[in-house]
C-alpha cells in the first residue's frame, strides 16, 4: 500500500470571492504548497484575465476549479469542513491554531474529502458559513492589524498542512465521517421533527438549530451515526402521530 | 525590565523589487504579524500607487519604508542577516526551514537588529548577497512548483516569527553579535591581508572568501573578536613588512 496523500484529498472552497486576482493568487499559493483542488462558490468574476495573471504558472488550478452556486454544492461530499475566520466569534466551536489543526485535517483527508472554507474578502465567512464547520482556525495575527489577504490566509493554511505531511502517519483505524450532504440532511430532519413534536415553541428555532449544529459539529458525526439518529428521529415523529391520534380517538369532540 | 520586544528589532529587506505591489503587499503582510521595518535596495518603482493599493492599511508601513542604494546600506547595523532562499544552493551555509529558524532569529533580535533579506522575484538573492547572510532560510515548498510569490514569502516568514514570540523568553546573557558594517570591514581587511601576504598565487581569490565568508558566517562574530581578529591582521601584514624589509637589506643586489 503506497502511503496516502492526504493534500490531494483537501480543497479550498473560496465563497464570494469579490476580486479575481486573489483567485489568482490563492491558486499560486495552494500550488506551492501541493494543494490542487480549488472550489469557487459564486465569485464575482471567474475566469477572469487578472486571475490568470495572479496564478503565474498555477493556471492548471484554475483551469480545473470547480465553480459552484452554492456553499453545500462545494461541501456536499466533504467529509470534514474547516471553516477559516479572522474574528474569535462568540460561539463554543473550538476554534484552534493552524499549527493545531494541521494533524486532525491531515489524518481525515487521508481517507475523504476535506474543505477549506474561506469566506468573502470584506466580511469574511457568514454566520450560515460558519454553522457548516466542524472545525474553525484562527491565523495569529496583530491585534492592531488583522487584515490578512484572502490568499496570505490560503498559503498560510497550505503551509502549515504542507509542513505538517512530513511527520504525517496515518490511523491505524481511521475514523469515516458522514459526508456533508448526509449531516445536512440530519440537520433538516431534526428541524422538521422538534417542529413537529412542538419543541419550538418557547425556543427560537435559529438559535436552537446553531446549538445543536455546535454540539455535532464536536463529535464529527459518522455516517452510521447519521442512520442511527435519523432513525430516531423517525420513531419520534410516528410516536408523536400514534400519541395524537390516540389522543384525538378519546377526545373526538376536541 | 519590559519583556523585550523581538518583532520589533526585525527588518525586512526587499532588494531590487521589480513590481511595486509587491512591496505593497508585502507591507499588508507584515503588518499583520506585527512586523514594521522595512527597507527597500533600488526598488525599480517607488513610491507608486499600485504598492499603496496594495499594502491596504498597512500604508504606514510604507510611508516609513527605508529606501537604500545598496544592500550594504540596508544591513549596515544588522547583528544578523538572515537570507531568504527559494532555491537549496550548493552551498555549506546552513539552510534550514522558517520554524527551525525563528527562535535563533527571536533571540538575537530580543537585543539587536537582525534583517531578513528577499532578493528580487524572479531570480531571487545574488550570491553576493547570500555571502552576506549569516543564515539562510528555505520554505518548504511543492517540489514541481515552488514559485512563492514574493509577499506570499514574506507572510510565512513573518507569521513563524509571530508564532515563535508566543513562547519567546530571551536568553540571560545574549550574545552582542558584530554590526554588518564590521564584519564586511572585516572581510576587506582580511582580503587585502591575503593579497598583500602573497596568499592568492595558487587560489582563486573569489572562491576563497566565498568559503571565508561561509566559515565566518556559522561563527556569529562579535565585536570583540572582530578586533581581534583584525589585530592577528595587522600584525601579520607588519611582520611580513617586516621580514621583506630585512630580506632587502641582506640582499641588496635583488
């Protein structure tokens, strides 16, 4: 068995990207640090001639980026999305070092798909962005100044999963994660039966929905997991329809 | 005591910049890691708005930007030139990696002013350049694509540092390394010395202070040992003085 390669497994999904230079630029930097899978999510202008004049000898990145109309179509078969933020938001998702999260992307993107998610250049990733992470990472920066290039961000990143590959050993067992798509389609299962059992009502549905994701976010869900869950989440809504239709039986006058 | 503050004492010098957002851009990267000194050697434009564009709101950085005619003029006071080298040259200088570096670097700069030289984007440092350099940094790169954009470098370097100062504590007695202005002084002295004492016959003269350089280099010279060294000079030139005078007089008819 060759050693796996873990950064042919890990793209970088840039969202809303406003200027096609940094789409140049970041092609560049994945290329000089091994990274070859680029995925733009709506960018405002691609292709574009300043992109190609940024990616300098990467224009085979570009050539073969994945343009995508919206962040789940880039995710979708992503197994691990790490989302990349400059703000420490007040949220209780870990959010670590990209020296720290190095190891545990690199052990996942040995055997599937793992994301790098960067948000637009103003304003960075949204709140919706965000809530789609299992992981974030923070570059240290200047308090005073932490305007750090969209593609400074992605070298910064590739930089530190390149370094990180040398030492890279795999799992004996390696853990296989539900892809995106799946914890997705949890996510809106799980909405639609608290809807149903009538948990919502003293609750704000958004921000019950962020809590949860946070706390699934943390266990990295499998996929058999995923089953296991749904599955509940299915004997739950037909024992609610058996409760009221027994329910409305002995109360046909209500 | 403050604790000392290493980031502080560190310069970058970008020799011959041909593109001047370039220099812009990397402005924008070390400001974000809390790097403020920074010389250019001829740059071919500047100032110019493309480097104001780019350098975002780091132009401060750039109004205090120290313009030089030559790289002697930018290390003059430098303890330490570090040389920032794309390519692993056939060389005995040490070459080592960004993180292995930093905490050498961190601990000179705690006390005296250290550089990290850039050469210019296409063809990187002169080897006149990288015999200035007392150590020299590679960053690990794609081997089928190691074009690092030049702020792209710039960020890397500058983020290790920034990583590096987290755990930063300064050595108890630190080593006041010799100004540049002195070891090159040094190196013309010792050049003159070689030539007069007939030392270069069978050499090549440049190829040998190439190695001199190299020796010297690993040493980290200080200031005393500069003297001294210059002293063992001195004398020899005289005692050679010394001895052709006398074989003239023993032999007046050569």
């Amino acid at each position: 068995m060759n050693k796996p390669e873990p950064l042919n497994n890990i793209r970088v999904v840039l969202s809303h990207t406003t200027h096609p230079g940094n789409i140049g630029a970041a092609a560049r930097a994945m290329k000089t640090m091994g990274l070859r899978h680029l995925y733009l999510v709506n960018p405002r202008h691609f292709p574009d001639s300043q992109a190609t004049a940024m990616a300098a000898g990467a224009d085979d990145i570009l050539a073969n980026a994945v343009v995508c109309s919206s962040v789940d179509e880039a995710l979708r078969d992503a197994a691990l999305t790490v989302g990349m933020t400059a703000r420490l938001r007040d949220i209780s998702i870990e959010v670590v070092q990209p020296r720290a999260a190095a190891p545990e992307i690199l052990q996942y993107a040995a055997t599937q798909p793992v994301a790098l998610l960067f948000g637009t250049e103003m304003s960075g990733l949204t709140n919706e962005e965000v809530a789609k992470a299992q992981i974030l990472v923070n570059i240290p920066a200047n308090p005073e100044y932490t305007s750090l290039n969209l593609a400074a961000a992605v070298q910064l990143m590739a930089y530190e999963l390149r370094v990180g590959v040398i030492d890279f050993s795999p799992a004996q067992v390696s853990q296989m994660l539900a892809p995106q798509a799946q914890i997705e389609g949890y996510f809106r299962h799980l909405e639609q039966t608290l809807q149903e059992i009538g948990f919502f009502t003293s609750q704000k549905p958004a921000r019950l929905m962020q809590r949860l994701r946070r706390l699934y976010a943390r266990t990295r869900l499998e996929e058999d997991e995923v089953n296991i869950l749904r599955g509940i989440l299915s004997v739950t809504t037909e024992y609610n329809a058996r409760l009221r239709k027994r329910y409305q039986e002995e109360h046909p006058d209500v």
